[in-house]
C-alpha cells in the first residue's frame, strides 16, 4: 500500500507538490523507525513558483497596515494553543523531546508569547525608527524588504524556532514581510501542524495568501539558489556550521542578506574564589546545563573553564559523578549521533580524554551517553580549533588552566560565541582576574552572564541571541527578542521631500498611533 | 635628486614605512602631470603591524569615556577648520575640484559638521539603544567591535568620506572604534594634511596613541588580506564596484563585516504631467545636477526617464542643448577618463546614441566633455544591464518610455541603487501613475525623492545614504546621517545577570547622563 505524499503550500493554495525531486519520511528518535507520513523534496521550478508568489505578496503586504499583520499574529498565536495536544503529540514523536514540561509547559508556550510580542511591536509602530527632519523635510523609517524571507528552521526547537511559527518567522512576518518555510526535515509534520493552522487563519486575515508557504526539503543545491535568488528578501537559518557557511557563501556572491545562527561552545569560566565558596551548587547547575534536552541546545556549555586546584578538582568530580549516573537520552536523529562521534573524534584526536559516557547504548533509536572530556589548558591551547569543535549533543569539555593567566589565554583563543559566563566569588575574590578576562570575553560573544548557565534564552526586548562569526554572520543583530530581532528582515527606506500624503503614517506629522517612539528634529518623542 | 619619502602612521608613530612595496605620487588632474610629493605603498608585515596596534587600541578604547572620544572628536573638528586655507589648497592641486565654493564653503564645512555631529551623538549616548529587562535582569546596547575599523576613502570627496576625517572615519570612531585609513591614491597630500591634525590633537587626548593609523596605499591583494583579517573588527569601503567586490568577497568568505558604496545611477523618472507643467526649471535642475562635480557624485542622475511625447522631446533638446553649451570639465584622475570611455562604449554598444559631448577635449590634463545619450524604452528593456552601467563622470543617459506601462517596467529592470527621484505634477495629474511607479522604485533605492535631484546629501539623522545591492552590500544601513550610521561599526551586546557595577554605565539602572533615552521595562525612558 502506497502512503500518499502531503501536499506544500505555495502561492496561496495546499496542493500537490509538482514533479517533486524526491520523497522522505521522518524517523521517531525513540525507535529509529520511520514514521508513515510521506513528504515531498520540493524541485528548483516549484521553489521558484514560491519565490515569485512571494514577490507578489510582498507588493501586497507593503499596502496593508500594520495592524492587519499584528492582528493575524494573535489569532494564529491563539490558533496554536488551540491545536496544543496534537502539537506536542507531534513533536514528541519526531524529535524525541519530553512532552513534559519540555515540549508543553517550555517551548509551545515561549512559541506563541513570541507571537503575540511581535504582534505588539507591529502595534507598537516604535520598531521601524521613524526619524524625521522636518526643516530638511528628510524621513526615515525601517521598512520591509521587498521580497520573501527563506526561514530555514534548525533540527533543536521543533516549535520556538520552527520555520512557520518561530522566531525567524514571527520576526520577518512582523517587519512586513511574507515567509517562505522550509521545514527541517525531522519534524515534517509538526510543520504541517502550524502551517495548517497558520493557513486557515491567514485565510480569514487580511494578509495575501502568499504571505505563508511551506516547502518540506529540497535538494542543498536548490537551497543555495534559493537564498542566492534576486526577489529573494532575506534568509535565515539556524543549523550546522557547514551547511550555514555554504548558504552564506551562496547568499554573499549574489549581495543577499542572510542570518545565520551556526555553531557555539558556549565556554563557562569558573574562577577559583566561586568553586571554593559554592562549588557544589556550581557543579549541579552546569550539570543540568550540559545535559538538558539532552545538550541539543545552541546555548549548552561546550567548555568548562577551570583551574586545576583542589576546588576545580572538586567540581570536576562533582560534574562527572553527575554525568556517570545519568542515563542516555533519546537525541534529535542519527545525524546528531554521528556528529557527536565525529567531534569526539576530532577532540581526543587534539588530546581531550574521554572521562565519562563517551558511547552509544545498545538497543533501538538514537541514544548517546552524557559524556565529559577533560584536557589541561597547556593541551588546550595547542589546537584551540579542534578542541572547541561544536559537539551538538551531551557532550562538554573540562579545560584545566594551571593560572589565572592560562585562564585568559584560552578565553583568547576561542572563536565567536553566542554566550559566555563567568562565576566569581560574591565577594571580591575574582575581581582582579574578572575585569583581565571580561573585556577578552566581550569581543567573543553576544551574551556575557554572571554567575548563571547559559541555556534557558528568555525572551525577552533585552535579549541578545547573537554574536560574533562564527556563532553568527554578523555581530550586529539578534535573532530573539522583540523589537530588535525584526531588524534583520529590513531595509532601511529614506525619504526625501516627498508630499506629505504619500509618506508612509510613521513619518507623516502626525503620529499614527498618538504614542510611537520617532526621533523628530533631534528630539525623541512620542507625540 | 630624490624626493623623501612620506611617513606612515602606523602604531602611535609618524614613521618611515617598514620595507615598502613601492613609491607612488599623485598627480595634478588639471595638468595630468606628478605632484612632487612621494608616498609609499605599505608591504604586509606593515599593514599586519597596524592591525595588531589598532587590537590593542581597541581594548583601551573599550575602557575610556566616551567624553572622551567626543572631545577629541569635536578639537579634531577645529583643528581641521584651522588648517582650512592649506587642505583647500592641497586638496583643489590633487583633485582638480573648484575651491570655491566646493571645497571651502561646501565640503570643508560639511566635514566638520560630521565630526560635530558624531561627537554629539557620543555624548548623547543614545545611539547605543540601551535596552533593559530589570525583571529578568537582562541588558543589551551597542558596543564597539572589539577591533580597529578598516576605512577606504573614495577619490570624489577628499574631505567629507576621507579615510582619516570623513563620514565613515567619524562613525567608527564614535562608535568606541581605533581607525585604520587606507588614503586614496589620489589624495595623499590631503589625507596626509588631516592625519597630522588628527594625530596632533590625538597625542592631546585620552585616546591611545594608535586610534588613527594611517597607510596611503597596498597593493590590491594586501587589501584582500586586510579586510579578512580576523582581529579587524569591520571595514568600510566607497568606491568601484568591481573593486567593492572584491573586497566584499574576500570579507564575506572570512565572516567579517563590511560596508560598501559600490555604484548608482540614481535614476530620476520625469512624469509626464511635471514636464508640461514646469519643463523647463526641470530640464535647469537637472541639468545642474548630472552636471555639478564633472557629474562625480555616486548620487549623480545616470538615467533620465520620460516619456517620449512633445513635452518629454522640449526637456530632452534643453537639457541637451545646456550640455553641448557647457565646458568640459576637469576630472579627478586618469582613471576616471578610462572609465568614462569603457562606460561609453558599454551603452553605445547596447543601442545607446551619443547626443551631446562624448569626447575628451585636445590639450593637457584629465578632461571630459559633459555628455547626454538617449535610447528608446524598448532598446532600454533589451538591455538594462548594460544601459545601467554606471558612468562616473559627467554623463547621462535619458530613456524615451513609449508609455506610462513602459516607465514602470523600466522601474522594474532596474537594479539597486542609492537614490530614485520622481517629478510628478503638482496637483494629481500623475498622481495614478506615481502610485503604480513608487512601490516598485521603493523596492529599488534608500532614498526616494519626490520633485528634485538626488545630489546634495544633507547630513540630517534622517539621511539614508545606503540601498539595495550592488548599490550597497547590505539594504539597512547609512553611511551619512549620526546616530544612523555608527550602527555599522557597532556589535550587539547582551548583559545577563552581569553584578551591577560591572555593567557599561548605560546600563546600569541609574541613566549616564540623565537624559540618555533607554528601552527599560519596555517603555522608551530618558530617566
């Protein structure tokens, strides 16, 4: 018995994906079997059909108001936790992820709270920075981009950053633009979910029915052409370092944006005053930083950065007891299993000793266990390339410094991160080495804390999930938090003595909403 | 006898360049023969050396006031206005540009004003969108980039976009950013003249001795290796586009930001009910304006497009005739002639026809007859890559519309540029045309004018001097206009958690200045 393939959403209709350049099914991660849904790989003539019915809605969209936009954004918000259940049965199939509370008290609630943020910065109206020069009559606004937004959704946050429902989404939704999804291909249909419920709502909105598309899979070639494409507005993706620096390099030959979020360790640097006074309740925080969601969190501590003394052995103790009696969790899907293996590889090879875990269980689905590796910092800084190779999964390194001063030449060494923390005494103790390695840290990652891990990214306008290359392609931006999120997917439109009735209503005199924020004359005023 | 060789500012020190690549001198564009003045082409090791001292500057830099920067900032500005009667002089030998009233009453000015403005910007501090969740206690502004900020200066304004005094320098610098300038060839001695102003009051200030750098020339592939270097925090760059290219492909592929004003043609549509009602002060200001500068604006109107009936052929043969009826003009280097002559023979080649000009005067010097091409709609449609081609220099091209259809397709074809400008009629005779016409342009330009010429960029915080690729690298961003266009040499940096009195002062509950305007607790603040 044959399954029948689901149909794609492109230009303004579900319907049969057109001489498709392939087919594929998703794999439960608990069981490794495939699962009996059957999804399309979308070919280049059905991309490009999606790219020009996104030209045409984006043309659309830029007539609408904003408040059109906002409104769809809180229905769909509500739409989604009206199909919670089915959701959260979805996801858990296809990624293997708890269903409690991971799935239905974290991340379906955090998807649609990014929802209704975006749908209040569209509201809100502050987000374009509307600058007037009323003696020069010189205005300015941020404005959508003139074409689709590609969102290419990551293996990780089946709903918080799906391609149709995530933040990508929301933020280059919110900033007036249509979205192209591209779902990622091992929760096919927890993607179908949304944009079913997505397009049921778009279809009672206001917004042209091209504003939302699904394309399941395609060929690499054909997504590089996709982002590369002239009517193309913007990409974003959140994924592998390899497969964002091919999109990237596409993307920068044609002179088109693109965001990308690629790889992280996430070094934790824990100064000796902070192991000696709170070691214990150090060690269980990293603990579960390391191995919650079973470490397949961009934010999870990669690197542990300690000094050899009799507090960091401590800890290490501590942390690797933790990992030994922990059991192997289900991961996202063998390609998560085989890059754990090869970055193992890649780090014993540089001179990291296995020192817990290390191996994947016997039996059925994609397992690992929670694995601590160890090295010294004199190793460390021999191959800094290879030893803070990003091992997506349960994977940490303990990097052992013998001083303060190895401390800050591993901090050196690293590369881009979205995160860096720093734990120090509560009292004086670790300010001296603190204010040596904090300005190193700061060019280093988007993200500095304090005593805290850094998994658990709250959403919120202060947010910065970002960072310098290669964590991102651009240290400039953030991909959480609203407003700031929706700069990436606009463009920034000038206006020069145009007649009062032809500006858009942020820049008129008047202020459209009687309290968006402009900057007028030099003045920042909400009048 | 040999002339010395000018000094290099590298690293805190006027001194002789390190082993160089070779010598240049400029040359007087008037008389086409060398200035007596010789300038080295920095070697690698050199162009490395400066990048490693901009690092270290770059750290101090992170820890002064920004007082500090704006002071130096605004003493530059006055030192700069005190060597005035000497950089008009210098600048009007290398360049061939008028002294007055551009260089002194136009362009020195305007220069100044940036640093002025920039400086303000600084003390302001708002540029830095201070962000605060008090409740999550989560921070985020813009910083500096964590290295020095790569600026090459452009041939056609030797003062407002110079490489150690303009519009790019200022941004940077204001940004809490060490400058690396990479001088025009074109403009040693100018340069030169503000490098040691700069460098003077610089010794006076808090700022480290290597804030400003300055190299005068490298050869084309050590610009390559500049701009991917990892410890150079961005680069900007204003010029050819094959050259920004370049430039950008070697940046992109090493994940480095940079900033590019690569090419324009700025097209300017004369709708059909303008040109009947007030054809003729149209046909004047145009002409002024491809004309002004020898036409060596990047906002210069390349393309003309009218439609070919009665009133369209009247502005066509005034524009025409004020153009064979005006001198030839000096340019700013050899180059500039090379171009025009490659630019030429690309349209003509296209079906392009030359109507007026097109030569290069007999005699000494670097000269161009101000020249006017026409072509049909329909030739246009055939071959707009070509009919696009950016001309820098005294030359346009004006494209006959069979009809109002036709203008929009035009509109269409046309690739991004920095400027669109559109003369409609006065009451709401092309008011249908307008509203079909400017959602396609939007889509096309940064600034979008309304009943004038594009050239004359107002330093306003409202200006957009940025646009969609190839005009830029990147559609949201200015390079003119403070705060605006610090952004671009700004990275994005979270704060979570971080112990109060280790936060920047503009995070920090308190307000720095006491009207620095925030983001707290999602309300816009100047408390």
């Amino acid at each position: 018995m044959t399954v029948p393939m689901h149909p794609v959403l492109v230009a303004g209709a579900w319907r049969p994906a057109r001489s498709p350049a392939g087919s594929f099914r998703a794999s439960n991660p608990a069981t490794g079997e495939a699962i009996d849904e059957m999804y399309p790989v979308s070919g280049f003539p059905e991309i490009e059909e999606a790219i020009r019915a996104g030209r045409a809605a984006a043309a659309e969209m830029a007539a609408l108001s904003p408040d059109a936009i906002a409104s769809f954004l809180d229905a769909y918000a509500g739409g989604i936790e009206a199909c919670l259940a089915e959701l959260v049965r979805t996801a858990h199939l296809e990624t293997g992820l708890a269903e409690e509370p991971r799935l239905r008290t974290v991340e379906l609630p955090r998807t649609v709270f990014q929802l209704r943020q975006a749908a209040a910065a569209v509201r809100d109206r502050s987000w374009c920075r509307a600058t007037i020069d009323t003696r020069a009559d010189i205005r300015s606004k941020f404005g959508p981009l003139g074409g689709p937004v590609v969102v290419f959704g990551p293996n990780n946050f089946p709903f918080a950053y799906n391609s149709i429902a995530g933040t990508d989404f929301a933020s280059a939704l919110a900033a007036g633009n249509p979205v192209i999804a591209k779902a990622h291909p091992c929760h096919p249909g927890t993607t179908r979910l949304f944009a079913e419920v997505g397009f049921t709502i778009l279809k009672a909105s206001r917004l042209p029915a091209a504003a939302l598309q699904l394309l399941y899979h395609m060929a690499p070639e054909d997504g590089l052409a996709l982002v590369a494409h002239p009517d193309v507005g913007a990409s974003a993706f959140t994924g592998s370092r390899l497969g964002g620096l091919r999109l990237k390099e596409a993307a920068d030959r044609a002179g088109r944006p693109i965001y990308l979020e690629m790889s992280s360790v996430n070094p934790v640097f824990l100064l000796p005053g902070a192991l000696r006074q709170r070691g214990e309740a150090i060690a269980a925080e990293t603990f579960g930083s390391c191995t919650l969601g079973a470490g397949q969190f961009c934010t999870k501590p990669g690197l542990i950065i300690l000094q050899g003394d009799e507090a960091g052995e401590a800890l290490y103790q501590k942390l690797k007891r933790s990992i030994v009696e922990s059991p192997p969790q289900v991961l996202l899907a063998r390609t998560v299993l085989d890059g754990i293996r090869a970055g193992l590889e890649t780090m014993v090879g540089a001179g990291a000793e296995i020192a817990a875990g290390g191996r994947s269980p016997e039996g059925p689905g994609f397992r690992f266990q929670n694995t601590l590796l160890r090295v010294s910092g004199g190793v460390f800084l021999k191959s800094p390339k290879d030893l803070q190779h990003e091992a997506f999964g349960p994977v940490s390194l303990c990097v052992f410094a013998s001083s303060s001063g190895q401390i800050c030449e591993i901090a050196a060494s690293l590369d881009g991160n979205l995160t860096a923390s720093v734990f120090s005494h509560s009292g004086g103790d670790d300010e001296t080495l603190y204010e040596t390695l904090a300005p190193i840290l700061r060019g280093k990652c988007g993200r500095l804390l304090n005593d805290k891990v850094p998994t658990g990214v709250a959403v919120t306008p202060a947010m910065v999930h970002g960072g310098p290359y290669p964590a991102t392609g651009h240290p400039g931006f953030t991909a959480v938090g609203f407003p700031a999120a929706m700069i990436r997917f606009a463009a920034l439109h000038g206006y020069d003595h145009v007649r009062p009735h032809r500006l858009p209503p942020e820049l008129r005199d008047a202020n459209p909403t009687g309290r968006m924020m402009r900057l007028i004359d030099g003045e920042w005023t909400m009048k």
